[in-house]
C-alpha cells in the first residue's frame, strides 16, 4: 500500500471512529445464549392475529391474480420444512421452529406483496413474542421467514434453510385458481402443468430431490426453467446449508 493510500485508509477509519485493530474483520459473534421455549405449532395456529392475517394474505393475492397463497400453502410448507428438518435428524425444537417459520412464511402478503418476507417477519415478532417465544427462538424463526424470497434471501440457519426447500418446491395444479385457461400467465401453466411434486429427502446420500410430474401437453420443461431458475439456484443454498445436494426428476427423468 502506498503512503498515500495508507494515510486515506487512517483517515476513514478515524471517521468511523474505529482504531486500525477495531476495523479488522472478526469471527462472527458465537451462538447466543437463550432459552428454549415450549410454544408449538398448534398455539401458533390458533392465534387469532395469524388466521386473520393468512386468510386476508391470502384473499390480497386472489386479488392481484397471484396462485393459492393461503392455508393449504401455509400447511403444507409447514409439514415439509419439518419432515426436511425430521428426516436429516434435527433436534426436535429445531424441527418444531421450521414447521412454525413454514407456516407463517407468507403471511406479511395481507400487507403487500412487496417486501412480503420483511413486514412478515415484522409483525411476527409481536405474536411469537406474545405466545411466550424466547428471543433466541424468534430471531431463528424471523431470520427464516426474512430470508425466503430468492429475490435477496439466503439461507443463514437450519430453520431457514427448510423453509426455502419446502416453499419452493410447492408448485402445483391445485395453487391456480384462474378457471379459463385461456388466460393463464406463465405460472398458472407451469403450475397447472404440474400434476404431483413431492420433495423426496434421502437422509443416506445426503439428497433433497423435487420429483414432479408434469403434463407436457400443458408446459414443458422450459417453461418450469423459465419461472424456476432463479428458485432451484436459491433450493441448491438451501441444501448446501443442510449439507446436502437438490436434485430435480420430472416425468422421472433427472435433470439434476
Ligand atoms: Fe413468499
Ligand atoms: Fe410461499
């Protein structure tokens, strides 16, 4: 580094009013203390906020002319993330905070589609934290829940991780709710194209494959890679994370 250089980079760290040793990058902090909780799923479900805000998150996005983003969506990420979590032999408090993150992922839609992952995980603190979460259990809950959209989420925990596979991998004929197809956008294609998915985890080899069937009469394969991309690159994190490798079979053939 050049004299010069070397005075400028003194002067920001003084303007920072951090010393040389201060602005050197450290280890992350370790894993905080915190208390377990007992809050389950079940608590979660009967919250008045969180059925309220799904069924409205849910009736926005039929608005707007998205696929099914309601409860059936919310359960079944819910179970997935879980069995993910079940099947690669998490501990049973871990497994519990994905099946709670899958259910509430979506919810922040009733506000706006924007951003939905944020203002999710905003109002989900205030109902985690009055059925009695620990701080420690609601900071993994939010992180996954602010870190599902692939637009700028990574996976940052176990929890999370989950989620991102369960989320993504729920592309489905029973989500479209448009009834003429003449009108169908490209997702409701490719998710009315798609007759059975079902996310197959082989605990043995390590693998989280996303088995589909799809009626090529209805989309091809392009089509599901033309609005997939983007979420298989965000499902091969996710699985990374989990010390595992994605895989994708549609029509039984395997094109990762
Ligand atoms: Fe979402
Ligand atoms: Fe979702």
């Amino acid at each position: 580094m050049t004299p010069a250089k070397s005075a400028a980079r003194a002067q920001r760290v003084e303007e920072l009013g951090r010393s040389p040793k201060e602005a050197r990058p450290v280890e992350p902090a370790p894993e905080p203390p915190g208390a377990e909780s007992s809050v389950t799923l079940a608590q979660v479900q009967d919250h008045e906020g969180v059925q309220t805000f799904i069924a409205l998150a849910d009736r926005f996005m039929g608005e707007i002319g998205y696929t099914e983003h309601g409860f059936r969506h919310a359960g079944l990420v819910s179970r997935i993330a879980f069995n993910v979590l079940d099947r690669l032999g998490y501990e049973e408090r871990i497994r519990e905070l994905g099946a709670i993150a899958g259910y509430l992922h979506d919810m922040g839609n009733f506000v706006s589609r924007s951003f939905h992952s944020q203002t999710g995980s905003a109002i989900t603190y205030d109902l985690l934290k009055e059925l009695g979460m620990s701080y420690k259990e609601i900071g993994q809950v939010l992180a996954a829940i602010g870190n599902h959209e692939e637009q700028f989420g990574h996976p940052v925990n176990a929890v999370g991780a989950a989620l991102i596979v369960a989320d993504k991998s729920d592309v489905h004929r029973s989500r479209v709710r448009v009834k003429d197809r003449a009108t169908f956008d490209i997702h409701d294609r490719v998710n009315y194209a798609v007759e059975r998915s079902f996310l197959r985890v082989d605990s043995e080899v390590r693998t989280l494959t996303l088995e589909l069937t799809i009626d090529n009469e209805l989309a091809d394969v392009m089509d599901y890679f033309e609005i997939f991309l983007s979420r298989m690159v965000m499902c091969r994190r996710a699985a990374e994370y989990l010390d595992c490798r994605f895989k994708i079979d549609i029509n039984g053939t395997k094109l990762l």
